[in-house]
C-alpha cells in the first residue's frame, strides 16, 4: 500500500511537460504497471487557471504566461521560490473520499508549519492552508501560503499542492489568487523563516505518508 516513489526535481520543469508527464503516469498506476508517485518540482514564472477559473481574476497582465489547465480550482501563481507537490495517488487502493484526500495534504502541510511555530487554519469555502497566527500570536486577518488544486481519473489523483518558500510576492498583485480579492498571500520568508527545499521535501513527504495511512 505504501509502495509510492518520491521524485525531487531542483531545476525549472516547464508546466506543460509536467502535466503530460502526469497524464502518463496516472494511466500506468490505473493500469498496474508503475508504482503511485509524490513528485517535488519548481516552475517557472506562470499563472495557471484551472476548470472553475474567470477570466476577471487576472487583473492586469503583465510579461508572466497564463495558461489554462485541467485541474480543479481558480488561478494561481508558480514560480521560483516556490515548491510544487504533486500527488499521483491511487484511491482504489484506500478509502474512495476525495475531501479526506484533500484534508490529508491540508493537515500536513500545518503540522509541518506547526513544528515552526506557525498556527495555520482551513476553510470549507476556500480550500488551501492559511496562517492566522505565528509563535502564539493571531493575525488581524488569515493569509495564505499553500494551494491545493487536484484532478481525478478513474480514481487516481494529479495535480496537487503548491506551498510558498521564498517567492517574490508581488507576482500575485496582478491576479485574485484562488478568485479571492480581498486576502493576502504569504510565505516563509515573509514570516521570517530560512528553510531549503530539500529540507521541505524531506519533512513534507515524511508527515503526509504517515497520514495517508488514515486513508483505508
């Protein structure tokens, strides 16, 4: 059951050749012939808008591209400083519950920020992972840090989490992230955390296969 190879790239992978790759190896874990993966990457500059997405949430463009996409959610923001997670999971294999998949990478993206003494929240009208405090604490108002976008085949999960290490935040001024337009994105940096993504990767990984184990 936990037969899932992890794959870290620490080089630009073009967002495209990404979902193609994810295309085909979704169809050889339906099929039985490759093992489930959890991929760490980085993107380039790129807004993506997936299937719930509008055209008014890109507020004014500028020299990044914008690409639509076929997972689930609103338009984001990629780029460097921030590290790509995406999840190929076979739920025929566990419990068929989507938004238990979802809470799954939620809860361990804020235990993972917990260790850094950073309370973080969610939301059953926005899906994502929000700071609303830090070293005890409480924020004004929440901001967000993570982003959570999947797609389903036959049971089988792609796409998956986007989290905010250190990058320039003023690429999502142009857009209402996530449809949202009256709230702020955050990152580790901002909240004056130094972390590698090598280190996220190991931390990560290790916290969200330990709670895949609830999925049964």
């Amino acid at each position: 059951m936990m037969n899932i190879e992890i794959k870290k790239d620490y080089k630009f992978i073009d967002y495209q050749k990404s979902i193609n790759f994810m295309k085909i190896r979704i169809d050889e874990i339906i099929k039985g012939t490759n093992k489930e993966l959890i991929w760490f990457l980085n993107h380039d500059h790129i807004y993506t808008q997936g299937t719930s997405s509008s055209k008014i949430e890109i507020l004014k463009e500028n020299n990044i591209r914008i690409l639509k996409t076929n997972r689930g959610g609103k338009t984001t923001y990629h780029g460097p400083g921030q590290r790509i997670v995406y999840l190929m999971i076979n739920l025929n294999d566990r419990k068929k519950d989507l938004r238990k998949f979802i809470s799954i990478i939620e809860q361990s993206l804020m235990d993972f920020l917990k260790e850094y003494k950073i309370d973080c929240a969610t939301y059953k009208d926005r899906v994502g992972i929000w700071v609303i405090g830090q070293n005890g604490k409480k924020f004004v108002k929440e901001e967000k840090i993570g982003a959570i976008g999947l797609r389903l085949k036959k049971w089988t999960t792609y796409h998956g989490l986007s989290f905010n290490i250190n990058p320039k935040m003023n690429n999502y001024d142009d857009i209402n992230a996530c449809g949202l337009d009256n709230y702020k994105n955050t990152s580790l940096k901002e909240l004056g955390i130094e972390i590698d993504e090598s280190k996220f990767d190991e931390e990560y990984s290790k916290i969200f296969l330990n709670k895949l184990k609830d999925l049964k």
